[in-house]
C-alpha cells in the first residue's frame, strides 16, 4: 500500500518533465543584444581590457607624483595627492595597499590614505588592524557616511586588496541631481560594502554633499601623512550590456509559429 502511494506521488512529481520540451512554448525578449566582448586575464589577473594604472614600474599615469616614490614595485605615498592623468566614470578598480610597519600612531593617525573615486568619493585606506577609530572613518569606510559591513584589514606590512565596483552619479544640466553614486566593495574577496548608495562626497568639515562635476573624474590617492604602500591598480570602464528592442516579447512554439504575449 505504501509503496503504491509513493509510484503516485513519483508520477505526479514526473509528470511536468515528462512533457516534450520541444512542444512548449518559447518566451523569447525581442531584444538584440550585441555580443559581450570576449575577455582574458592575465597570469597577473589584470584583464585584458583593463587600463594599468601602476604595474610597479613607474608613476607616468599619474599627475603631481614627483613626490611619491616606486620602491620594490610599490608606489608609496608622499607629499600631496596624485590623481590620475585619465579620468573614468562608471568603473571596476582593483588596487592593492599596505599600511607602514612597524605600525605608528593611532587612530586616524595610523596608515591613513584613501582612494577618491571621481576626485571626490573617498573609500577610506587606514591600518584598521587592531586600530580603534570611529567606524565610519575605518578601513574601506564611505567616509563619515558608512561602516564598512567587516573588518577584513590584515596586518601591517601584508598587502591589502580592494575591488571596487563604481556607478557614477548622474546630474540635470541645472546642477541638481539625477541619480546618485553606488558603491560595492570586496576587502581581500570579502564583501565590505553592497551597492551602498552615496549620500555625496566625503569632506571632514561638513555633511556630504553632490556638486555637479563631469561625467568622468581622476582618480585620487591621498597624501595622509603616512607612508603608505600601493601597487598592482588597474581599472576597467563598465558598462550594462548594450542591446536594441526589435519587436515585442513574444511566444514561439515547436512549430516555430509566434505568438504575442496577451496581457492577463
Ligand atoms: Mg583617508
């Protein structure tokens, strides 16, 4: 008796597979999309559409580097910022950091340096290993806006890794704003920040604010003080996978006859 339940309840399971697939109908989108460019990566892992920043040779991509130094291929930061000499919008950045050792200072004091997406974002560089400081000014903080989820700084002297994955704001030709930033973070392959929404840029003196800027910005790297250590940056332009509405969604079965979708 129980072995008979079960051969129904197995035919009723079956039964939505055992159908032809060939005799269902086929939702097709009507979209032409063009083909996704075929891309390859590196032993290196720097992909090959990806610009090279700093490949740990020299600091020709970059602008007022004079005092910024390139030893055992890292670039280490000195006096004054350097911004890159290309700017770039919507992007996915890889970069990797290491803060002094031995580790001096505290606070915001120890290993402080930044990245500034668009010249104005700043993704906050600090030794936050075993380093207290206030939460949103830590490691991979959105500064003064947001935490990041965890802390995934390893000790100084090891290398940090960020990849960054960057949605420009949008703004109206009247300055006002259109859409604001998004950031996603991974901290050495740890997820730190999700599709964070920018409340504007990231001074230390006042709320954050969006002020209309071009739609393509250098990226900068702060001068904090300290000495701290980059190397391997690359960057790609990103953007949403690029296709033409031909026609209206539609229905295809077996015998390649088309239908439209009726609205239920
Ligand atoms: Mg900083």
């Amino acid at each position: 008796m129980k072995s008979a339940f079960h051969f129904v309840c197995l035919c009723f399971a079956l039964a939505p597979l055992s159908q032809n697939p060939i005799a269902a109908d086929e939702y097709l989108n009507g979209i032409k999309w063009e083909p996704p460019a075929i891309i390859t990566v590196g032993d290196n892992g720097v992909p090959s559409d990806a610009i090279v920043l700093f490949d740990g040779t020299d600091l020709s991509s970059w602008e007022n580097a004079d005092n910024w130094e390139v030893e055992a291929g890292a670039m280490i930061s000195g006096k004054g910022d350097v911004r890159t000499k290309e700017s770039f919008g919507d992007c996915q950045l890889h970069i990797e950091w290491s803060a002094p050792t031995p580790p001096k200072g505290s606070g915001q004091g120890r290993g402080n340096s930044g990245i500034f997406l668009m010249n104005n974002y700043e993704i906050q560089v600090l030794d936050s290993y075993d380093n207290e400081t206030y939460f949103d000014g830590q490691a991979g903080a959105i500064y003064k806006q947001t935490p990041p989820q965890v802390n995934a700084t390893r000790p100084p002297g090891e290398w940090n890794v960020y990849d960054i994955i960057w949605t420009a704001p949008r703004f109206n030709e009247d300055g006002t704003l259109q859409s604001p930033a998004f950031i996603t973070a991974l901290h050495n392959g740890v997820l730190i920040l999700n599709h964070f929404q920018l409340k504007g840029d990231t001074p230390f003196t006042r709320p954050p604010q969006y002020n209309k800027h071009a739609d393509r910005m250098p990226i900068r790297l702060q001068d904090h003080g300290n000495p701290v250590s980059f190397r391997n940056i690359w960057i790609r332009e990103i953007k949403d996978a690029q296709g033409e509405q031909e026609r209206e969604p539609f229905l295809r079965n077996g015998k390649g006859e088309e239908r439209p979708i009726e609205s239920e």
